[in-house]
C-alpha cells in the first residue's frame, strides 16, 4: 500500500530526560508482525479463553449444526444462564446460525484474553455483517459470559461524511463539540511529530482514558529496567478494584499477568487493570513519565493519579476542595494526595458527583501530545520484552471495524467522561502504520462542558478520516 509523506509543519521534538533516551532506539521497521494475522480473508486469533470458547461457537454456527443443551450448560457460565436460560441460549444460537451460516471472523474490532468485539460473515455474503460481542470469565472455568449479535452495514460513517474530503472532515469535526482538538500527523524517523492537518493540535484537552498510554510507559520502562517482567502476575485485590473495571467480577485473589492486565487496560480501558498496574508500577516512576514521553506541560498529569484518585475528586469531597486540589502547587496537591485522598482507598460511595470538574478537572493533554506517547511507546527496543508487551495492549483495540485492514500495524486509544446530559469527554487516538513508512497519527479529542457530545456523530467523521488516510 502506497504512503505518501506528508507536509510537516508544527514539529514537536521529543525531549526525554537523559535517564529515559536508554529506554527507547530508533524502531523504524522495515517488516511488521500482525497481531491478527489475515489468511484467506480470515483474521487469526492468538490463543487463550476467549478464543477457545469462540472457535467452539464458530463450529456451532456450521450449516447443518445442532447445538445442544447439553453443550450449552457445558460453555456457558452460571452468571449468563441466570439471565438467559439454555433453552433461550439455544434459540439464540440457531437464529445466528441462521443469518450466517459457516460464519467466520472477517474483521477484529477488540482482542483481549477474554473480551472479543467482531466482526462475522458467511462466505461471499454482502452486507449486513454479524457485530459480535464476546466474553468469557478469566478464571473459574473460563466459560462464556457474553454473547451478542447484531447487524453492521459495513461502515461506520453516515451518508453525509462519505464524500467529505480531508479538510472537509477536520472542519466538521470541530463542529460536534464546544471544546474540540483535532491533528492529523506522521511520526519522522527521528520521532518528531509532524502535523498536516491542525485544529488545535496544541490545545490541551481531557483526555479520559487515554492518560493510559503514559500507564502503559511506566509499566514498559519497569519492564526496560528489569524490575517488572510481562509474565509476573499480579493478584486482583479489593484496594485496586474501580469503576468500570470488568475484572471486577473475578474472584479476589486471581492471577493476571502484566501482559493481560496491560492487553485489558488499553483493549477494553479496564479501570482496575489500570490502577493494579499503577500501583505495582509506582508513582515516582509514573510520575517521570509525562516528561520522559516529551509532553509539553508535564505538570498537568503530575501527581500521577490512578483512576480511583481521579475519581474521588469527583466523587469523595465538596467541590470547594476538589477545586483547591486542582489549582494547587505541586506541594499542596502531594500533601492533598497522600493525606486525603490515598487513605481512602478505591471509590465505594459517592456522596457529591462533580460533573464540571470532568473537562477541567481530570487528566489533560494535547494531541501533539498524545503523539508524542505514541511515538516513544514505538521506540521501544525493537524485539523487547516492553515492545512486545506495548504493541500487543496498543493492537488490542482498532474502534470500529474497516480499520484493522488496511494498515501492517493499528494502535488506538479511546477515553470518555460521561454523565447524565452524555459525554463531556469524548477522545479517539489512532497510530496507523505500513512497513517502511512514516506512521500517521489521528487524534480527535472532543471535551463540552454541558456534555451531549454525539459518539456517532464523532465516529462517522473520524471513520471518514481514517478511510482517506487508508487511500494515500
């Protein structure tokens, strides 16, 4: 697939500190692994639960196939038959097995050891695809836990985008929210961050969950140290569980490996992967990361909260206090942090909730940068243990299907901050890559005050965007 190089102005030189330059060499590669590799228009996936169980699906939906209820008591855990019993689950299975027969995975939207969002077809068969959502337990027998599908048309964008051109799209993109940011860029082989297309490239937003990728640098620098390994586990406790943390419903006690809880932290944003992670990472170590990954203002994610930090400054204390932790120094925000808000632990009550503080009030950054993360996270010592572990939790997710294939590598990062009047944090990051070329980097970030940021709205402009840039 043809690339061209783009016209680079705004070029934003990353600075890390002397310590962190021996963290990263130059990883212009001239070959690629897929992590889903594409074999006659089939997407392979890497073993494990989910997998396993997907691939007995899979079989079930063969034409002629009869499903019995035997084998459904025998794949599916106790919690789904709660909800669905296995007389439901087996009308289920044959209405999917009727719609598409001889189904097989014709596009990977998520991969995780034990969350899947697919895309699924029969052989030759024109839209609609099959938009499957899956899940198994991670322990406890690691039977089925989720299983939805539903239709895709295949595309994501409405009739309106599809024409757009690029300019077209950026402008319209800065019109679905009060506080947009948006670059389009590519990352030099000296790492530099280029933009080509610039609305507000610069201007620092929420970021939601994408804070995430500067978790994921301090767990590849330990990695990078040799003082944390991909394959040490860590077990789920009660004092790191979160909000929306989907590994919440596990048994205390489980085992997770680095690797997964890095796969799930950025594949599905799980909460309390995140805050296991920051927490066996370390803050001081967190902490030097905004600066080491070449952010223009590192203080404004120093202290380097957690998601359940973040979440009681929304939660636990009066506003008049959050506020008084937000426009603190450095000193009155460490002072505030171990004496109030470490002592108390993961969320578990919400007396106040502070919807203004959602845009101005949590983690912040720009799409440079975003970029900028990305860029180090691909600069990791090629062949590494630390890349290794990075370009799988980065591929984990890809948004929206009609991505995954057309790129040699897809990173992404989403976050959003949501409340009652709908999203005021709204943020897509992208690093799309081929062999031998220059990546681009899309990153579109969405922050309103009042909320009502419209998610499809969003995701068809941005969808049309990565279709351009797919044509290059």
């Amino acid at each position: 697939m043809k690339r061209q190089a783009g016209v680079a102005c705004c070029a934003l030189l990353l600075a890390f500190a002397a310590d962190a330059q021996q963290m990263f060499v130059d990883n212009f590669e001239s070959g690629i692994a897929p992590q889903f590799p594409l074999v006659g228009g089939v997407f392979q996936l890497p073993p494990g639960p989910a997998t396993t169980q997907l691939n007995w699906v899979l079989a079930e939906l063969a034409a002629g196939e009869t499903t019995t209820i035997d084998e459904i008591n025998a794949h599916f855990d106790a919690a789904w038959l709660a909800q669905n019993n296995a007389a439901q689950t087996q009308t289920f299975i044959n209405s999917v097995r009727t719609s598409y027969p001889n189904a097989s995975v014709t596009d990977v939207v998520t991969f995780t050891p034990h969350r899947l969002v697919l895309v699924i077809d029969s052989p030759g068969s024109p839209p609609p695809s099959g938009y499957m959502v899956f899940g198994t337990r991670y322990a406890a027998g690691q039977k089925i836990v989720q299983f939805g599908v539903s239709g895709y048309g295949g595309s994501v964008q409405f009739p309106a985008d599809q024409s757009l051109t690029l300019t077209q799209a950026a402008d319209k993109f800065t019109t679905l929210s009060a506080l947009p940011s948006l670059m389009v860029g590519r990352i030099g082989a000296n790492g530099s961050c280029s933009v080509t297309v610039d609305r507000g490239a610069s201007t620092v937003r929420a970021t939601g969950s994408v804070f995430k990728l500067w978790v994921l640098g301090g767990a590849a620098r330990a990695v990078v140290d040799g003082t944390l390994s991909e394959f040490d586990t860590l077990p789920l406790v009660a004092s790191e569980l979160a909000q929306g943390g989907v590994i919440n419903s596990e048994p205390l006690g489980t085992l997770f490996p680095v690797k997964d809880l890095a796969t799930l932290m950025l594949g599905i944003s799980d909460n309390t992967a995140t805050d296991l992670l920051h927490e066996r990472v370390g803050r001081t170590l967190m902490n030097q990361m905004p600066a080491a990954f070449g952010m223009a203002q590192p203080t404004l994610l120093t202290p380097f909260l957690g998601i359940n930090e973040q979440f009681h400054l929304f939660y636990s204390f009066p506003l008049v206090d959050s506020q008084s932790y937000i426009a603190g120094d450095d000193a009155f925000q460490n002072n505030f942090l171990n004496t109030r808000i470490v002592p108390l632990g993961p969320v578990t009550t919400t007396p106040f909730f502070h919807s203004s503080l959602l845009v101005d009030g949590s983690w912040r950054a720009s799409p440079l940068d975003i970029c900028a993360a990305f860029s180090a996270l691909r600069r990791l010592p090629r062949g590494s243990e630390a890349m290794r572990m990075a370009d799988r939790a980065l591929s984990a997710s890809a948004a929206q299907p009609d991505v995954r294939g057309d790129w040699d590598r897809v990173w992404y990062k989403g976050g959003s901050l949501s409340s009652g009047a709908g999203f005021h944090v709204l943020v897509h990051a992208w690093l799309l890559e081929d062999a031998g070329q220059d990546p681009y980097v899309v990153v579109a970030m969405s922050n309103s005050n009042t909320g009502g940021i419209d998610q499809f709205n969003v995701q068809s402009v941005t969808g049309r965007i990565l279709e351009l840039l797919s044509q290059l």
